[in-house]
C-alpha cells in the first residue's frame, strides 16, 4: 500500500510538473502548472463517481476498472464486501435454525425487552397464549396475559419458582410459567402445558384426602376396643397380653396422627383450608407452644428460651399458625440431643415480621435442605424411626406458611445445628 501510495504521488507530482512545463514555453509556468492539476483533480472526480455509482450496487460486482492505488482500494472494498455478505449469510442461517429449531419447541417461548414489551414469540405461544404477530409485537406482557397471579409473579422480580395459571386462549389447559433473565434486563418466559399432570396431582390428593378420611372410622373403633380391653384386663393377671395390646395402642395412636397429618395437607393443597384471615395475636399464641415445649421437654431437659420483640398481631388462621409453629419448635426439641440449647425468638422489622427456631443439635446435611419440605422426605430415617415422626411435619409449614404469603428459610450446618425461620410480609401485619 505504501508503494502504491508513493507512486500516485508521483503521478500527482509528474502532471503537475509536465503542465509547469508547458506553461513556462508560453511564459506562464504557474498557469500550466495550475492546468495540471485541474486534469488531476478531474480524473479523481471522474473516479469518485464510478466508485459511488458502484457503491450503490446492491450486489457490488464487476469492479470497476482501475489500477494503482485506486485499484487496490476497489478490491480491497470488494472483498471485505463478501466476507460481510458471508458472515451475513452464516448469521441469517443461524437465525433461520434458531427460529426453526424453537418453533419446533412444544413449549411456548416469548422474549421480553427490557421495557416489558414483546420482542418475539414462538408458535407454540400463539397456541397457549394467543399472541399475534400482526398485533402484539411492542406490546406490553401484562396487558395481553392479565391473570393476577402472573402480573404478581412478573413484578416480584423473584422467579426462582414458577407458577401454575390456566391458559387464556383455553382455560381447560394448565401452564406452568416460569420467567428468567437472559441478559441484564431481558428476559424470556416458558410456558408449559402441564394439564395431565396437574390433573395427576389432583388424582393423587383426592386419593389420600379420601383414603385418609375412610381411615379415621376404624381407628377410632379400634381404638376404643383397645382401651376397653386395656381396661378389662390387668397387668397382674396377663402380663404378655396387656404388653401386646399397649403396643398396639401406641402405633394406633401413631397410625390417627399420620392419618391426621394427611387430612390436614389434603386440605391445604387443595385450598380447602383459605378461611378468612383474622387478627392473632402471636405473643399468647406462642407462650402456649413454648408451654406445651417444656412439658415434652422433660426427658431431654433442654435450655428453651423465648423472645418475643414485638407484641405483633398477624392476619391469619389461628389454627394453622399453632401447627406451624408448634411443628417447627417440637422438631427443635425431638431432634436435638439431650440438655441442647433451643432459641425461640420472634421480631419485626421494616420487611415484616420473623419467627426463628434455633438449635445446637447434630443439624442437616446441605444437600438435604431443598428437599426438607416435600411430604415423607428424611434427611435421616433413623431418627425419624426413633422419634415416631410422620415426615409431614415441614410439608404442612410450608403450606400454611403459603396461604399466609409467608415463606420458610432453613439453614443448617452439620454438627453445629439448624435455624428455621418464618417470614412474614409487611403486608399480613394487622393494625393495632
């Protein structure tokens, strides 16, 4: 380039030189010279004009004839010309497969900008969601899906968990949507039919709800024959048979509290249970559990301490708050090894109000936690087999907890102890 460069300037020097020279045989060298380079300027017109022209080519072939510098610069435009035109076909290409590959999804799939407008959607999310591409595009989300629960969903900026809404194209079909980030501020939703399973889960609770109900009947029968007979019959006078039958009093016992256990989840998985929320008042209702607390506490002789911050009243079903905290401050004691330290404390702050149960016993495995409050799940068997335990006990917390739009955070270290707390929003605090 450099050599091409230095021989236009030559050429550049040559004509004006060749027009001095002209000139100066007329007695006007600087007119001759001047003449020289009005040729120049001209011929650099002339080849400004063909590259414009050339330039305006929608396809850029057959280059221009030219040579020296000017030649160089032609090809070297043409071919960073068709490197741009292959990149552009590899990216055209890239898209053509993106977009065929993800309207072969099942699965709707919808781009969110990051001023809650539409960018783009798949066909699957014309079939569940009804957007159209002639009316949608640069729309915003919340006002083509209006469900409540999405809008909640959308504004939290919290989507680690996904939720369920019907579909409002056909509200017979059930979407599970989830939403994520997918740079800084875009987001994409995906929306999956989980009709059969959904309708699954619902065959499932009504089988235990109704199971579980059949089942109260003949315990109770059994139940009271076992405590007559108990009552007929003496230690003294049959000692193998009166040990049998306290055996099987006990695990009847055992066999009403699981059966108990799964009513009360049947019922609040399926919604049974979302009664009007009253004022309770958390202070008395904790002092009674953390009475009940010291009476099973008396083979073990823990350290139970109670604080209680604020004399908060929290909007809720009284009965279902006695069984969160009571089940979460019973495990603290069962499960934490004997003469252990047990914190009760309850406290509110600008986020809302707090319910933390903490003890100095074996704790849990991390792996566990994610899974703690799913309905049988057992960090640890054993334990449960020594304690009697349902392996209900956290599923129904976090149930409760949710109809109160509380959530449940457990943190743990292996042979330092656990930390359950309850969360509660601003907004379930009652005024006082």
């Amino acid at each position: 380039m450099r050599k091409l460069w230095q021989l236009e300037l030559n050429k550049f020097l040559a004509i004006c030189a060749a027009g001095g020279l002209l000139g100066w045989g007329i007695g006007e060298p600087w007119a001759g010279a001047f003449f020289g380079l009005f040729l120049y300027v001209g011929w650099l017109l002339l080849n400004i004009k063909e590259l414009a022209t050339w330039l305006e080519s929608p396809e850029l072939d057959n280059t221009p004839a030219a040579s020296g510098l000017w030649g160089k610069m032609l090809d070297d435009i043409y071919s960073q010309h068709k490197k741009h035109q292959s990149k552009v076909k590899k990216l055209k290409k890239a898209i053509e497969v993106s977009r065929l590959s993800t309207n072969s999804i099942r699965d709707a799939v919808v781009l969110i900008n990051p001023d809650n407008t539409l960018e783009w959607w798949n066909k699957a999310a014309k079939h569940y969601l009804g957007l159209r591409r002639s009316t949608d595009r640069n729309h915003l989300i919340t006002n083509l899906l209006r469900d409540p629960k999405f809008i909640s969903y959308f504004e939290s900026g919290e989507y680690r968990n996904g939720i369920s809404i019907h579909s409002p194209v056909n509200t017979s079909i059930i979407l599970n949507v989830t939403l994520s980030y997918y740079s800084r501020k875009n987001r994409i939703l995906i929306a999956r039919d989980v009709t059969h399973l959904y309708h699954l889960e619902q065959m499932r609770k009504e089988f235990v709800a109704n199971v579980s109900h059949e089942l109260r009947t003949p315990l109770t029968v059994i139940k009271g024959y076992i405590e007559t007979f108990l009552d007929l019959i003496t230690q003294d006078e049959n000692a193998g048979l009166h040990r049998g039958l306290s055996q099987v009093q006990q695990q009847t016992e055992r066999m009403e509290v699981l059966v108990n256990d799964l009513l009360l989840l049947s019922k609040l998985e399926t919604g049974a249970s979302k009664a009007l929320l009253k004022p309770v008042e958390i202070s008395a209702l904790l002092q009674q559990i953390y009475h009940d607390a010291n009476v099973i506490n008396e083979e073990k002789q823990h350290n139970i301490t109670l604080t209680i911050d604020n004399h908060t009243t929290l909007l809720g079903d009284v009965a279902e708050l006695h069984s969160a905290f009571s089940n979460l401050i019973f495990n603290a004691v069962k499960y934490t090894q004997q003469g252990g330290e047990i914190t009760i404390r309850w406290w509110q702050d600008t986020k809302g109000a707090h319910l933390s149960v903490i003890d100095n016993g074996v704790g849990i495995d991390p792996i566990h936690i994610p899974r703690l409050t799913e309905r049988f799940y057992r960090a640890d068997p054993s334990r449960h087999a020594k304690t009697g335990g349902t392996g209900l006990g956290l599923a129904i917390v976090k149930h409760i907890l949710r109809h109160h739009e509380g959530v449940l955070d457990i943190q743990s270290t292996p042979g330092e102890g656990s930390n359950f707390t309850c969360h509660f929003p601003s907004r379930q605090l009652a005024n006082t």
